[in-house]
C-alpha cells in the first residue's frame, strides 16, 4: 500500500466498515451494534442501524472534503465495537516506513478484533509490533506535535506501565496522565492535543498530579479546560485536519473554543456511536509522521541522562 506519509503530505487515516462484506451468509453479528456494557455511554440493542450507516457516511465524506485520505479495513464479524479504529493499534510512518503498535484491550469482547486487524495491517504494509503484555488501548494515546512523544491516559484501559512500551515504539518521551472519571475512561475523551500544541482539556477527568504533570510537558504550549458536559457530549472527541475540526454533536462551547484559536469547526452527527462511547476521534486512527531523526535524538538524549545520573 502507498501512502502519502511525508510531513507536507495530506493527512492519512484507518477506518473500519461497518459491517461485512458478502462473503458469507448475513446475520445478526455482521453489523455494528451495541451488544454489549463495557463501558457507562453503552445503551445494549439501542442503535439504529440505517442511521449508523447514515452518519458514518457522511462522517467520511466529510472527512475527504478537509483533504484527508483514508483507507478501509473490514468489520471484524461479531467484534461491533471494531468500528472505533483508533483503539486497535497506534500507527506511525517514519522515512518512508510504515509501522503499527498492536494495542491489548483490556476486555475481553475487544480482544477479539486483533488479530484480524493485526493481518490486514500487515497486508497493507505495516510492519506490526506484537502487542505488549500489558494493557494500552489507541483511545488512551495522543500525540504531541513534531515528534515531541505523547500522552497516554491510564487508569481505567491502559496501563501506567504501558507508557514505557509507547517510548520504545515511538523512541521518543511519554507523559502518563491518570484518569479518574469512568465516563471519561479514554483519554481521547477527556483531552484532545491540537497541532499547535494547544491542550483542551476536562480537568475533571484527571487526578492533581496529572494536570501538573501536562502544563510541564515539552511541546503543550496552553491548556484551555473544558466544561465535564461538553466532554460527556463528546465535544473533546474530535479530528483535526489542517484547519478543520470534525466533531461528532454540536458543542457551542468547544466550537467557539476552536474558532477562537482560529480552526474551523465542522458538526457530523454521530450520537449512534456515542450510544456504545465513541465519537469522531475513535472512529479513525491517524497515521502519525515521525521526524526522520527523531529516535537518533531519543537515544542521545536518553544517554546524556544516563551519565548525568551516574556523575550525579
């Protein structure tokens, strides 16, 4: 598969259909649905299903009008929540090669999906990372900007240890953010980072010493909070490509927000998706472009740490 990865390139996502292709016989299992309570949004047997499929279109047909390219995997048969494309792995592009971090989702209805989409990321041309031994779910990772490494909410999916995992694959720094709140249990939920490294957050989603931990972090250059009910409409759930932010309900407040920082916000309708906890950011994973020296960079600067601490 060719993608156009390089850092003037248009933004590249995964997505997932929505139900199987025909090649086999329907039933009730082909399609996205609410069929299970992993999480406080999930409402069991509560969506439309011609309304989903209508909302995921126009999601995507809204998401090529910024620019974006994208490419389809398929609906994992019996995995619904196989829709929420960001949470299967995190995907990076650095000189040209392409590479995914396998996630290990915490429950077991999610783990379903994995090895299907570990075979056919690989088919397209990523080289997968097996999945580490312990719990990190894509939802939990967002990427700081131009290779300064990332953040990764732990608490209620991912693991505190998992940040170590995330910095070798990204050879770059990771900030562990504790999360608190079960209706906020994704860190994509409660934060989003725009490119400018501006950090819109819901404080309460976060412990003390977290929010400490992100004004000091290399590469947020504000944090701007916002209200715990524009999070739970999933106002902070969004997908910012070039000066367009796609978010899945109208949230006045957060739209103001990014039109005051100079983005373009744009409304889809996706209260289908947030009957089982997601919205627009989990619909796709974006693949991330390193900087070309940025682990030569990691490694250096993890070295003249390393002799700082033994001359200390």
């Amino acid at each position: 598969m060719n993608l156009h990865t390089g850092h003037n390139a248009p933004a590249t996502f995964a997505v997932s259909q929505v139900r199987c292709e025909k090649d086999h016989v329907r039933s009730r299992d082909c399609a996205y649905q609410v069929a299970w309570n992993i999480n406080p949004h999930m409402k069991p047997g509560a969506v439309a299903w011609r309304r989903a499929c209508t909302q995921h279109r126009e999601f995507l047909r809204t998401l090529r009008e910024t620019g974006a390219s994208f490419f389809e995997l398929p609906f994992v048969h019996g995995a619904f929540d196989s829709v929420f494309a960001k949470d299967n792995a995190v995907l990076v592009s650095q000189e040209g090669e392409l590479r995914a971090l396998l996630a290990t989702m915490r429950h077991g209805q999610r783990r379903n999906e994995q090895l299907a989409r570990a075979r056919w990321l690989s088919a397209r041309g990523f080289d997968v990372i097996e999945p580490p031994r312990v719990h990190i779910e894509g939802g939990d990772v967002a990427m700081l900007p131009a290779g300064r490494g990332a953040l990764l909410g732990w608490g209620m999916r991912s693991t505190q240890r998992a940040a170590g995992v995330l910095e070798a694959f990204l050879s770059a720094p990771v900030t562990p953010l504790e999360l608190c709140d079960p209706y906020l249990y994704h860190l994509d939920t409660a934060l989003t980072v725009l490119s400018d490294g501006t950090a819109l957050v819901c404080r309460e989603a976060f412990t003390p010493e977290s929010l400490r931990m992100l004004a000091r972090t290399e590469g947020i250059q504000q944090v701007i909070p916002i209200a715990r009910e524009d999070a739970l409409a999933f106002g902070l759930n969004l997908v910012e490509v070039g000066n367009t932010v796609i978010v899945g309900a109208r949230v006045p407040r957060v739209e103001a927000v990014l039109r005051g920082l100079g983005r373009r916000p744009v409304s889809v309708r996706l209260d289908q998706f947030h009957l089982a906890g997601g919205s627009a950011a989990c619909l796709v994973a974006r693949v991330h472009t390193l900087p070309p020296m940025n682990a030569q960079r990691f490694r250096e600067e993890q070295e003249q740490e390393q002799v700082q601490s033994l001359s200390a």
